[in-house]
C-alpha cells in the first residue's frame, strides 16, 4: 500500500497560504485515489477533470463544477498540482503538502511517468475508461436496452447509422433467416415501462437502499430545492452517460447520494440551440422549405450564413431555399 504523508510544516507554509481549506481537500481526496492506483500498471499518475469530479463525488458535499475548476487552478497556481495536458494533471512530489511513501518500484514507475508526460497517456486511459464503462453497463443492463440507448447516442453524432436489427420470431416459421427490425422507438417505450429500474440496472453500483434511490429519482424528475424538473428518457440517459466513464464501480456514490447531490445534472443532454429566425423566415418556414428536405445535421455553418446574408440582401427566400436544398441534397449526409 502507497501512503501520503503531510508534512508536518506545511500547515504554516508559503504553500498553505495559498490554499482554502476545500482546496486542501480536493487534493487529499485525489492524493488517496493515486496512491490506491499507482500500484496498477496501467496507470500512470495523471488523472482527469471527470475522474476528479467522480471522486469528490463520495464526499458528503462534492464542488460544484465551476468551484471544481477554480480550485484546480488554485492548486497549480500553488505549485502542489501540475497540468499535463489539455484534461490531464498530475500530483506534484513533494510540491509543498508531503510525499508518497512507497517501494522503491513504486518510486520508479512514478517517475518513469512523470518523464513521459500525460498528455497521449491521458487520451489512452480514457479511450479503455470507456471500454471497461461499456462492458460494465452491459453486464448490468439488459442488452436489448443497452444497445438501443447507445445506439441514439450515436445516431446524433452519425446521421448515417442504421436501424438496430436483432433476430426475431418469423411469422412464418419455415422461413430460414427471417429477420425482423427493432427500432429505436420500441427500445425507449421498453425503457420507459418503468423508468427507476431502467436507471437502477444501468448505474455502476448497486449498494444502498434501492427505495431511497427510487425516491432520489422521483425528486429529479420533479425538481426540488430550485433544480428544474428532468424528463424520465433524460435521467436515464445521464445515467448511463456517466456509467460509461466508471471502470472501478466500487468508488461510485450510491445512486440515491448521485441524485440528490444533483450529480446528474452535469450529465444530461446539452439542449439545442435555438435557431436563427428573420422575418417570414421563421422556424415553422424554414422547416417547411429547407430542414425538412435536406439531410439531418446538413443545414449548419457556412451555408446557414450566407442562406441569412443573401436574403438579408434582398433575395427572394423561396429562391434562396431552394438552392440551399439542391447544395446539400447534392452533398449528401454530412460526415
């Protein structure tokens, strides 16, 4: 086991002066997580602003994002943190708090990381956060679930994904190979039958009482102590979005502290935009004359803006519609 140890003058210190108390925490909470990891050799010392925020997310009372990012510049500022890439930082030794007490190869593999940087090994550890995420999620949630709600997840990123198929019973029997597509409406309305045992299956760890969580998940879609009501097909989906970035369950909150903390709110999905409109061209306009005509996802950047710039010069909008769905009709699905 690798042990931090305080230095016991760095209560007076230059470094202390630096710091508030919660700051002082962040960085136990983060030292006592690198010190449990560092003996695994996949790990090379870095750690990311969401492993940050899943760790504090044990505590009682974890900082707000914005807090969070405050008090991570403080502690660089402070010289006890460094960043070593763009979502990357890194314990400093002893930078002014203390110092890892640990073998000898422990010392080593710690400084061979600090040598190679954080950056690329921070991308690695994330890209298998991810695999071991999914694997996690689908041995918890029923697969036909899993698959369709990932699935939506990356219909919105790539338009051009096809419909989920899965074997079905054939109404003919007889007939070899007969398929039968299931779409992703049917997978939300399975979802939906009951939304808490949907989210229950797909959180990462199930310790806990079960009815507090349930009665976590009936305030969030409610909304409570000023936080704004959340769709049922959105918790859920929060939920298993942040599934997805846990390889190590057992450091998971349980479900009911995740909720009513308000954890997931930095999970749910970014609503979009609403659209430029100008004069006749209003929304219910431009759906019938251009977004309904052209590939999903097509009608965005440059094209909208010259679209605006020459009907705002006096050109005739059917006109100018009409030319803009030809352009993307001929490009295709965007990439």
């Amino acid at each position: 086991m690798t042990w931090f140890q305080i230095d016991d003058r760095f209560y007076d210190s230059p470094t202390a002066e630096l710091l508030d108390c919660e700051s002082v925490g962040v960085f136990a909470f983060m030292a006592s997580y690198v010190g449990r990891q560092i003996g695994s050799p996949d790990f090379d010392g870095s750690f990311t602003f969401r492993r940050i925020k899943a760790v504090l997310s044990l505590s009682m009372k974890p900082p707000s994002p914005r807090k969070l990012t405050t008090i991570i510049a403080d502690l660089v500022q402070a010289g006890v943190w460094e960043q070593v890439g763009a979502d990357a930082w890194r314990i400093v030794e002893p930078g002014g708090i203390g110092k890892y007490s640990a073998s000898k190869e422990t010392k080593e593999k710690r400084a061979a990381a600090g040598r190679a940087g954080g950056l690329a090994s921070g991308r690695s550890r994330r890209s298998k956060t991810e695999a071991l995420a999914s694997t996690s999620s689908e041995a918890k949630t029923k697969q036909m679930l899993h698959d369709g709600l990932s699935n939506r997840e990356a219909d919105s990123k790539q338009p051009d994904t096809e419909p989920i198929t899965e074997p079905k019973t054939s109404p003919n029997p007889s007939g070899p190979g007969s398929k039968q597509t299931v779409s992703i409406a049917e997978v939300e309305a399975t979802a939906m039958l009951d939304p808490f045992t949907t989210a229950w299956n797909a959180y990462p760890r199930h310790t806990g009482s079960r009815r507090e969580a349930e009665t976590a998940f009936a305030a969030a879609l409610e909304g409570l102590d000023g936080i704004p009501a959340v769709s049922a097909a959105n918790l859920i989906g929060a939920v298993i979005s942040y599934a997805k970035t846990i390889d190590q369950p057992q450091y998971a909150p349980n479900m009911s502290r995740w909720l009513t903390n308000g954890a997931y709110l930095d999970w749910l999905p970014t609503p979009p935009k609403p659209r430029y409109t100008w004069g006749i061209c209003d929304e219910q306009w431009l759906q019938e004359h251009i977004l309904s005509q052209v590939p999903e996802g097509s009608f965005e950047g440059s094209i909208v803006g010259s679209f605006w710039a020459n009907v705002k010069a006096g050109g005739n909008p059917e006109a100018q519609a009409r030319h803009v769905v030809a352009e993307l009709t001929r490009k295709g699905k965007p990439s």
